[in-house]
C-alpha cells in the first residue's frame, strides 16, 4: 500500500517528491492540509467551515433515516460536533454518505471486503448498519493492529483482519476507498484482477479514489465489469475525490 510521509517527515529522510508526485498535484494538496491543520492556533478552527459546508451536503443527500449512521464513538475522543442529539465528526459524515451509497446491495449483502480500511471507522458504521455482515479487512500489518484496537473497543460484533485477501473466499461487496490512487498502476491493476477474482457474480464494487491519482486512474485496467453509477464525491473536504460503482456481471 501507498504510504504519505509529511513534509517534516520527507526533510528528515532526505526524501524528494518524485516527478509523478509533483506532477498529479496529489501530494501537495495533502501538503496543504497537513500545514492548515499543524499550525492552526485550534485544529477545530481548521475543519469548521468543513463542517459547515459537508453537513449542508449531507442534509441535502442523505434520508433522514440515514442520519443515525452518522453518530461517532467517544473512543479515542475525536472531533465532534453536536448534530440532531448526537455527536458526529467529518468522518462519520462520510461514512453514513458512504453506506446510503450502497444500502440497495447491504440489505441482500453477506460478506464485505474492505481494502485499506484506516483506522476501521468506516467498517465500525457497516458494523452498525448491518449487524450480520461478514466483513473482513485487507491492510498492512500496522494498519491491522490499530484497526484491531479501534474495533474490539467500537464494533459490537467481530472483524476478520488479514494481510491479504483470503484465498477461498469470495464477497457480495468489496469497498476500496482512498486507497488505489496510492499505490504504483502495476500493483492498482494487480488489485483490480485479484478483486475479480473475489467478486462474486452480481457483486458490487465500490471505489472512491482521487481524480489525480499518483498511478493515472485512466491507465487502470477494469475487468468487464458493469458500471452501475459514477460521480464526484460531494463533501467539500474531499472535492477532487471520485466515486464508481461496478457490478460484476452474472454471466
């Protein structure tokens, strides 16, 4: 998986931007946010125009009955905001967005795939959405750990956790969000046949990935897959982010 190192972090490496990063402009609109956030005087004074402008959005697209998926966990004290008699963070915003997103397959849904899953917040909400899902989490091993944490302290019901994807299983759904526009095309498109490979027939396959992604989306190589729906994703934080739906076909 792709890994951002900050500028500080870049510096003391003697690390420099390779031409690809310098070009796609991805790396400096990380730069960007990482300065807004270290030297805000508040790191809330830096998100709460973010709010202001995603929560609009998310009124505007999201089904009030959508909205509970939205609620944040105290654990680990993240950055809330008060929000119809619950507490919600720009992530969790994201998140119920994402899960309205694909409510028409969870509700038929057995098993879900995630590949990078972050901190596990996102699989934490499926979790709450849809109790029975079988969900496993494809990462690296120290993201592992911290999802492992995060989880046996957040989730109500287990999560399988695994370097890879497990060989002799196969998935309704498999979400990547953030996570290919990271790596090299050659190890994207390796991805995109292995998750082939795992996607059962009618599966879906969800994808939220920069539209200047380090590896060019446009050289990906898709599997004939059919494509369900594609947009902008809409939060103002995320506004160079795409989002696809495929369907893998029956056939």
């Amino acid at each position: 998986m792709g890994q951002y190192w900050d500028p500080i972090e870049r510096e003391k490496r003697s690390m420099s931007l390779t031409p690809q990063m310098r070009r796609d402009g991805l790396t400096h609109h990380m730069d960007t946010t990482y300065q807004a956030m270290r030297h805000s005087t508040s790191p809330i004074e830096s998100i709460d125009g973010q709010y202001e402008i995603d929560l609009q959005t998310f009124f505007r697209i999201v089904p009030m009955a959508h909205w509970s998926c939205a609620e944040e966990h105290p654990f680990g004290a993240p950055l809330t905001i008060d929000f119809d008699s619950m507490q919600v963070s720009l992530s969790t915003i994201e998140f119920a967005y994402i899960v309205w997103r694909l409510k028409r397959w969870l509700t038929r849904a057995s098993s879900l795939l995630e590949i990078g899953g972050g901190y596990g917040g996102l699989t934490r909400i499926l979790r709450k959405y849809s109790p029975s899902l079988d969900i496993t989490i494809v990462d690296l091993a120290p993201m592992l750990a911290i999802q492992q944490y995060y989880l046996q302290h957040t989730a109500e019901h287990a999560v399988w956790l695994s370097l890879s994807i497990p060989a002799d299983q196969s998935y309704d759904l498999i979400v990547a969000t953030r996570v290919l526009c990271e790596l090299d095309l050659s190890d994207t498109n390796d991805y995109l046949t292995e998750i082939n490979d795992h996607l059962k027939p009618g599966g879906i396959f969800y994808c939220v990935y920069h539209e200047r992604c380090i590896n060019n989306h446009e050289e990906w190589i898709i599997p004939q897959w059919d494509l369900v729906d594609e947009r902008k994703f809409p939060f103002q934080i995320h506004k160079h982010w795409l989002e696809k739906i495929w369907m893998k076909p029956l056939r």
